[in-house]
C-alpha cells in the first residue's frame, strides 16, 4: 500500500472494474522477485535456463501472435485529432471509452493484479518521474524491475501527494481483434490490452517515457527522445558523451556498447554506456544540454548479438536475463541466428519446435540489468545526467545516405532528423525492408502532433545557442551493387565517432556538399582496416540525382502537416533544393 491517496484511490476504482482475485503491491525485492519466477515456472510462462551456464536466466515464449509492438493498435486519444498530427493513429476519449474500457471490464478476473511502481531515471533527479503500472502478467512485473528502478525507490520519490503516470495493462485474451495501446497525452494515461509484449506491455518505455513524456517535455521544455547516450573517451581521458537516435532495430544498443578496434583500443579509446534506447534532455544550470537515461535495464535484440559484433551485450546477458522468443541449445542455453555456435542443427525455436528457419524470432530479445553490462558508465546514476556535445541521426539505408554528414547549424539539423528514412524491421508488425520516413526515428514514439514536435526542437536549440549540441547524420548500412554492407559497422563506427569528436573540437576536415559537411577522402581514420578500392568514396558519395528525388519525398512528406509544419523546416527544405541545383 501507499500513503498517496490519488494511487490508492485508483488500484481501488480499476480493481472494482477488472475484478482481479487479488491485488499484490510490488516492493521490487529479491523476495518478491523469487516468488513470482518460482510461479511462471511452473505455470510454464517462464522456462529454467541452464542455471549452471547461464544463472538466474529465464525463457519466455509468447504468443506467436504477439512478438512486436503493433502500430496499428496504438493510438493517441488527445482531445483533436490534429493534437494527434498526421503521423498517428489518432482515437477520440468517447471512443476509447466506448470500445476500449469495456474490454478491461472483468479482464483480471482469476488473475492477480499487480500494482507496480517504478521510477524512471536516477533516484533523487530533478528529472525523473514516477509511473504506475497495473498488470495482470508477472512477466510484464518480472521485466519492470530489470528495466526500471521498481518499487521502494519510486514510491520514495512519489511520496504522498506526488503524481505519476497512470498506466493500466491486461493481456486480455491476447487476440489482435481485441488489442488496443491507447494513450491519453492530456490526462498522462495509458491503457494497454491484448498484448504481452515488449513496447506494448512494458509501459515505463515507449508508452511513459516517449508518447507520454514527449508532451510533457513540450510543456514544460525538454526532450523525451528514442536515443542511446554514450561517453566516447579518448586517448587523454577526457570523455565527451553523444547521444544518437536510429529507428528500431537499427543500432542503438550496439553503438552504446561498442568496443574500439585494436589499434584505437590499445590507445585508450573507450566507449562507456549510459544508455541504449531512450534519453530525457534537459538543460543544465551552465546552459548545457544534460541526459539521463530514464531506464534501468536493457530490452535488446538478440539476433546479430555475437561476442564479435557486441561482447558487452553477450556479457550482460550470462545472468539473472529473461530471454524471449530466442532458440535454445540441446542443455537450455539460449541461441540465435549469428550468436558464435548457431550451426548446431540440434536446437529448439522460438515456438518450441524443431527449427525451420529462422529459429529465434528476428525480433527475439533479452531483458537485461544495465548494471551487469561491463561499458557501463560511472555516470550511470548522476541525478544530473551528462552534458551532451553531439546528437546523431541515423538510418537503415541501402542507398542514398552517406556514411556520416554534419549539419550546418541547429535548424539544418533539425530538418536531417525531420527528414530522416529507414527500412522497417522486425522490431514491428508488418512488412521488413520498406524505406519509410522516420522522423528522429520517433515515428512510431511521438505522443503528438510532428510537425509541433518540430516546432519544439528549433526552440530547444535556441535556448542553447552557441552550448547546443552540434547534430550529425550516421548511416552503417549502404550496400554495393551486390547488396553487400559497404561498411563492417559495429567496433568499426568508433572511426566516425572520432571524426564527429573532432568535428565538435572544430577540427576534422570536411567538404561542404548540398546536404552538409561530408568528411574528405582522409577524413575519417582508416588505419588497419580492409576496405576495398573506392568502397571510402562509394560510402561517402552524394549522388545528386537520389537527392534530388529525396527533396521529392520530403516535399510530399511536408505537405501532410500543413498549418502546423515550422516555417523553418519548409526553409530548410527550399535552401536544400537551390543548393542541389547550383
Ligand atoms: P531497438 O531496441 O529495437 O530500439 O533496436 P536498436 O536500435 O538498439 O538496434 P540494435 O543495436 O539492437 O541492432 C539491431 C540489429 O542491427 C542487430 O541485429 C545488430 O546486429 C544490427 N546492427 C547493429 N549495428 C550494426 C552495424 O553497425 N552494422 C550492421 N551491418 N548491423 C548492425
Ligand atoms: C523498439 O522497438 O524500438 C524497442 C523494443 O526498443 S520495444 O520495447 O518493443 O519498443
Ligand atoms: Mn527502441
């Protein structure tokens, strides 16, 4: 229980409507935590990992029918739909009240209610917030408490007349017809029903932390952003911390987590993690602009984690990690498609079958505590967050985008994030592959209409001027007539990551192009790596044509917003189109 009589009141009145059996109030202890997993385990929700391999670990299988966010079935119930802009499912509160609420009617019956709550970011930061989940899935409470600081810390933080996100959540009957993630950006509200999955179910992180506190931060002037935060340390000591944004299932993890090559390594290149997915900005009594990482725990992708593509990650996940939807091994260790021993014809799928590829699912993931991560930062849990120097945009693009551009001020920065595209992934239902505009790879995220979220970051880097990150646009995944990655990526994106470096130092050497500042040909550091003759120039290249059938897009893209497009960003958009004709 709690001293706060809004919370109390309101387990009361969702109790009365969702008739649990019971109400369990969730302390986050080890105690609780055990109990719940010794349940799952024998209703079979949870499988037992190799305890000896892989301690603490845990399987779970979902529904085959709901291994992703679901677009589709996530709406945002502001007032007008126009609050909603163009770029979201928009439902009014008198429908989400008509066709949504009444399925919450008796949906927990024979179930446990758990009242979970959980803060995001550091405990005693000016900048975080308190959210309450109530759920009927313990796996939904088992993943909480690695992904936020749960329980004790946030009720502390709460206090007795503190507010909080409201954030309401039943797997219903798990069917699609009947799933619906609402979000109500007025009343800082979630309802969340027919889903168990990730970003549909665990509703401190996309729900809370992005759809939520994105219109939170409009008013009251910062940044809720789907973006890692990392500290790049060089040679000196000295660590400049960056944070970048990529659209699902497009890098954030490894990028955060990334280790040097060799000769950058043994020079004392270093990158710390402080975050993988989400960063709240604030700025800071010097006029910088400061993050915190509102989580506490990593929701990663398992396919492609390997201890040559991500070593931290493969070491963050040997315990205490719920895995779900990977394959396993004939004694229960966890696998998948690029992990070091995947060959093994003996493995058990995603779906607990015998493996017609693929045989973890490509949106399969691990839940694991940031603690255990060896990247992990010192800063970690500095109520104040870390100043910030650079911001990086980036996208899954076969063609068209180069390696890494910089922008030529804030306001073009601002419009390579507007009008930033990638290929969608497995990480939502739907087709996997289709170049879609994915505006500072919030799109699926942003709780309100995109074209004042716009509107917002201008203002945001006025209010920094000269101390406003400098911003930059990164893209790993050009591929050559063969459809081969141009780039090796991964510890090899330390070699951008200097150069940005250098950039915010004002060195680095760079040719000003139509779309920005695009490095020289020895630009970028290439010692000790094997890139073949003319991939450099493949990688950087402007292919004038592509671009101008981009400004093509963009125009049309605009268009959808009218009225409420930033004048600057249509500015942006015309001085792009001179320059690409001179
Ligand atoms: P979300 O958790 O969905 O927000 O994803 P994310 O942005 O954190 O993506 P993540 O780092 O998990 O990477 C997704 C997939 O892209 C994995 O299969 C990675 O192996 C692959 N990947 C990551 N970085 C690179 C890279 O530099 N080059 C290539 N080719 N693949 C990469
Ligand atoms: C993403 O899809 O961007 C994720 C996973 O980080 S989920 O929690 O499902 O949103
Ligand atoms: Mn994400």
């Amino acid at each position: 229980m709690s001293a706060n009589e809004k919370l109390a009141k309101w387990v009361n009145e969702v109790a009365s409507v969702t008739q649990p059996e019971r109400v369990a109030w969730c302390d986050g202890s080890e105690d609780e935590n055990r109990r719940l997993i010794e349940g799952m385990v024998k209703d079979g929700t949870l499988l037992e990992m190799n305890q000896s391999k892989y301690p603490g670990c845990y399987l779970h299988r979902s529904h085959t029918t709901d291994v992703a966010r679901t677009e589709h079935l996530t709406f945002i119930c502001s007032k007008t739909k126009d609050d909603a802009g163009p770029t979201n499912n928009w439902m009014s509160t008198d429908e989400a009240k008509t066709r949504v609420w009444p399925l919450f009617q008796g949906a927990m019956k024979g179930r446990t209610m758990f009242v979970v709550p959980y803060l995001m970011g550091p405990a005693g930061s000016p900048y975080s917030k308190v959210g309450i989940e109530l759920t009927d899935s313990p796996y939904v409470v088992a993943n909480m408490r690695i992904m936020t600081r749960m329980g004790k810390a946030a009720l502390d933080h709460l206090g007795a007349r503190g507010d909080f996100c409201k954030g309401l959540h039943s797997l219903g009957d798990l069917s699609p017809e009947r799933r619906f993630i609402c979000h109500f950006p007025e009343a800082r509200e979630i309802w969340s029903i027919g889903s168990g999955y990730g970003g549909n179910a665990l509703l401190g992180k996309k729900c809370f932390a992005l759809r939520i506190a994105g219109p939170m931060g409009r008013d009251e002037g910062w940044l809720a952003e789907h973006m890692l935060i990392l500290g790049l340390e060089d040679p000196q000591g000295q660590v400049t911390y960056m944070c970048a944004a990529f659209p699902s299932a497009c890098g954030k993890t490894n990028l955060a987590m990334l280790i040097p090559p060799e000769g950058f390594k043994s020079k004392g290149w270093k990158v710390w993690t402080v975050g993988d997915d989400i960063s709240w900005m604030h700025y800071g009594p010097d006029g910088r602009l400061y993050a915190i990482n509102p989580e506490a725990g990593f929701f990663g992708v398992a396919p492609g984690t390997s201890d040559q593509t991500n070593p931290n990650a493969m070491a963050a996940v040997k315990k205490n990690t719920i895995f779900t939807n990977v394959a396993v091994t004939e004694d229960m260790c966890p696998i998948w498609e690029g992990m070091e021993g995947f060959s093994l014809p003996k493995v058990t799928d995603w779906t607990g079958k015998a493996w017609p590829p693929p045989a973890a699912h490509p949106n399969s993931r691990f839940t694991a505590p940031a603690k255990q991560c060896p990247s992990v930062s010192k800063e970690f849990d500095n109520p104040q967050g870390v100043p910030i120097s650079a911001i990086i945009f980036g996208g899954r693009r076969a063609k068209v985008a180069p390696l890494v551009y910089q922008s030529m001020n804030w306001a073009h920065g601002v419009f390579l994030g507007a009008t930033m595209a990638s290929e969608t992934t497995a990480a939502a239902t739907g087709q996997v592959g289709v170049v879609r505009r994915d505006p500072m790879a919030m799109l699926p995220f942003c709780g309100y209409n995109m074209g004042d979220y716009w509107g917002h970051w201008l203002k945001m880097g006025e209010r920094g001027g000269d101390k406003a990150p400098k911003i930059f646009h990164v893209n790993w995944f050009r591929r050559d007539v063969n459809n081969k990655f141009l780039w090796p990526g991964f510890g090899e994106n330390l070699r951008v990551l200097k150069w940005i470096l250098d950039r915010v130092q004002g060195k680095g050497s760079a040719v000003e192009t139509p779309i920005g500042s695009v490095p020289t040909g020895d630009g970028i550091d290439t010692a000790g790596l094997k890139l073949g003759a003319g991939v450099m120039d493949q990688l950087l290249a402007i292919d004038r044509q592509a671009w101008k059938e981009e400004t093509r897009g963009i125009q049309e893209f605009f268009g959808k917003f009218g009225e409420r497009l930033p004048a600057a960003m249509r500015e942006q958009l015309e001085q792009l189109k001179k320059r690409l004709a001179k």
